[in-house]
C-alpha cells in the first residue's frame, strides 16, 4: 500500500524554486530560487529558515565533505561560496563563450564528480545549444552532451550503471550506460515519454531504485520502475512543481520545490501557494545525496 501525506509547507513564494536537497550533516534541506540569486536552507527541527544572496542565478550546488564551502552552478560557471563571507572562488566556466546560456540542473555522482547541465535563455544564433558539463575531483570541467535547450532530471542509477537526463523541451527522460570509472555515457535511449503538455524538471532515486519525476505544468510527481513504466503519482497543490528530495531522520520525507514563473494572475489566484517547499510524509524512502569530493590539489 503506497501513500503520502502534505504535512507542512513553507511559504518562501520562490520565483524558480529549485536543486532541492537533504543535508545529512545539518539535518536541514537545502535549495536555491534561481531567479531571486537566492540559497535557502530549512532546518526541521528548530523550523528554522534561513537565506543567503549569491552574486549570479544558481542553478544547482552540493556540499563536500573536506570544505565548508558549498559549490555552486552559477550562472556563468562552477565556483566554491563562502556563505559567510560571500567571497566565491571560481573553477571553471564551461560556456563563457555563449551569452544567454546559464548553468541550470545538476548533481553530484556516486563517484564526487559535480554534474550540471544548461538551458538556452536568451537565443542569439540559430545554432545556439545548451549542454552537459562534468567538473570532476581536480575541479576540471568536460562536456558530456551538446544539443540540448533545457537539460534537466540528472540522476544515476544505484549502482552507476546508468545516468538519466531530459532536454525538457523533448517531453523525454533518456537512459544512457554509464562508466562510472571514466564517467563516460554510452548512446541514450528513451526511458519515458511524457505527454506534450508537461516537460520533465528535476528526478531523483529512491531508496529501491525508481525514479521519481516532477513534471512541470503536471502538477504531480511520477514515479517510474527500472522499465520506464509509472508505478505511482503523487498530486501536488501547484501546477509547476520542479524538483524533489527525500530526507528527515528515517529518509522518508518528501520536499518538493516550486516555481511561480511564468503563471498569469488568473493561475496565480487559483494556486496561491505557487513557489513554496512543500514536505510530504510518505511511506517511501531515499538515499543520501552523494556530495563532492574535492581532490587535494584543490
């Protein structure tokens, strides 16, 4: 018997809520409001909620086990960020050669390697594309895929034997092999074809190996076994959910982000709670999100 339960949400109205992610080390949940340059963090069990203001949009970040620091997908580039002096120091910036492209989804894979993909904003040449970038231990980055518009839904496999991916646009989330001593992907295949009034955003796996989706514009999050096939859905209040995580001390809560971009007043009325944290209670549960593993010549 499968089910869940909306048990609290937190009213931070996020503009782009997103990168949502349980910390284990502060028993706190983490995420960023891409278009406020914002960082939020919610401690559970004091119901604390606290907020530090970056110097560009952040699409994604992780934590690193050997550095207090928090490292960042910013706009413009991979960089470490002093949460309490402010200061970043900048590793690498993958696409400094194209305006209108900014960092967007990502994470960190079983192996310390720092994951984020793109999303084309502001096109300026027909042949303009996002793409999928790796910044590995060293703090080296490397492209992984081109091509794309909107890249979304990074996750891996159990047993890093696969990488999942959307290009939200494509209403597709591919499969691809992954090798995960080189962190090389093989060729990807379609693992869920999503209906064309939804786009795939941000996927985690859970504690038995499915993948959960949330579907922007579907107001639900969808949960698919190792075939592709939708075992489960959960229906959130807001019609742009973007990205989920599991945490809490037994991993069997929820947090979902939200976004209230690009809804008209009329939506807005209809779904005032647009942009919040939402915590669900279910019967499900996760696994720690893997953090960076920053090489010593760093």
């Amino acid at each position: 018997m499968t089910s869940y339960e909306l048990i609290d949400q937190i009213p931070c109205a996020n503009i782009l809520g997103e990168g949502v992610q349980w910390n284990h080390r502060d028993q706190a949940v983490w995420w960023t409001d891409i278009k406020s340059n914002k960082i939020f963090r919610y401690h559970l069990a004091s119901k604390q909620l606290q907020s530090w203001s970056t110097p560009e949009a952040v699409g994604c970040f992780t934590f690193c086990e050997s550095d207090e620091r928090i490292l960042l997908a910013l706009a413009s580039g991979f960089a470490w960020f002093d949460k309490t002096t402010g200061e970043l120091e900048w590793l690498a910036k993958p696409e400094a050669h194209l305006t209108g492209n900014r960092l967007n989804d990502g994470r960190v894979d079983r192996q310390g390697r720092f994951w984020a993909g793109s999303i084309v904003e502001q096109r300026n040449t027909l042949e303009q594309c996002a793409g999928l970038f790796c910044l590995d231990t060293a703090g080296q980055s490397s492209q992984h895929l081109t091509g794309l518009a909107i890249s979304n839904s990074l996750c891996w496999s159990l047993d890093s034997k696969k990488l999942y991916h959307a290009d939200s646009p494509s209403h597709q989330i591919k499969v691809y092999d992954f090798d995960a001593q080189t962190g090389t992907l093989g060729e990807g295949i379609v693992f869920v074809q999503t209906s064309d009034q939804v786009e795939p955003d941000g996927s985690t796996i859970d504690a038995e190996g499915y993948l959960w989706n949330a579907e922007w514009g579907g107001s639900r999050l969808v949960r698919y076994n190792a075939q592709g096939e939708e075992t489960f859905e959960l229906k959130t209040i807001v019609s742009q959910p973007t990205c989920m995580a599991f945490g809490g001390e037994e991993m069997n809560l929820l947090f979902v982000t939200s976004a209230r971009i690009g809804l008209s007043d009329q939506a807005l009325a209809a779904q005032p709670n647009a942009g919040n944290l939402f915590i669900y209670r279910t019967n499900f549960k996760g696994v720690n999100e893997c953090w960076y593993k920053a090489s010593a010549s760093q």
